[in-house]
C-alpha cells in the first residue's frame, strides 16, 4: 500500500462520517512497529485493540462491547 491508497482509503472513511476512529498500528508480539504499511482496514476491535472475526461476534463477542477502529497493518 502507498501513501495514496492510504489516504483514498481514510478519505472514503471521512465520507462515511467515520472520521473520528482511532488508528491502530500493528506490532510484533515484542511491541515493536514495522516499516511498510502493507493495508489499511476497517476492524471491530476488543478492548485491546485486537481485531474481532466476525464469526465470533454475538458467541465470544458482543457488537455492543466492540469499537470500529482503523487497523493499519505493516509489515
């Protein structure tokens, strides 16, 4: 992903009048942030920021415990 599919992809978001999401950027398990950014997506999150499968919605997890939040993803 480059510089203008993130921005494209935040501007879609704004458009939908979600401007106001928290970004998350993905670490490894020690902490530390990558380089690249390789996609940007759109998540429910647990409360610690962890994306939720949907699949696990409404079993593990309930819509209304989630937050919608901007997953960036490097690598």
């Amino acid at each position: 992903m480059n510089v203008l599919d993130l921005k494209n992809f935040l501007d879609e978001l704004i458009k939908e009048g979600k401007g106001n999401l928290e970004i998350v950027l993905a670490q490894d398990a020690e902490g530390n942030a990558f380089n690249r950014i390789d996609t940007a997506q759109l998540d429910l999150c647990d409360d610690e920021n962890n994306p939720v499968n949907e699949d696990d919605i409404g079993e593990e997890y309930n819509i209304e415990d989630l937050t919608e939040k901007v997953t960036i993803w490097c690598c």
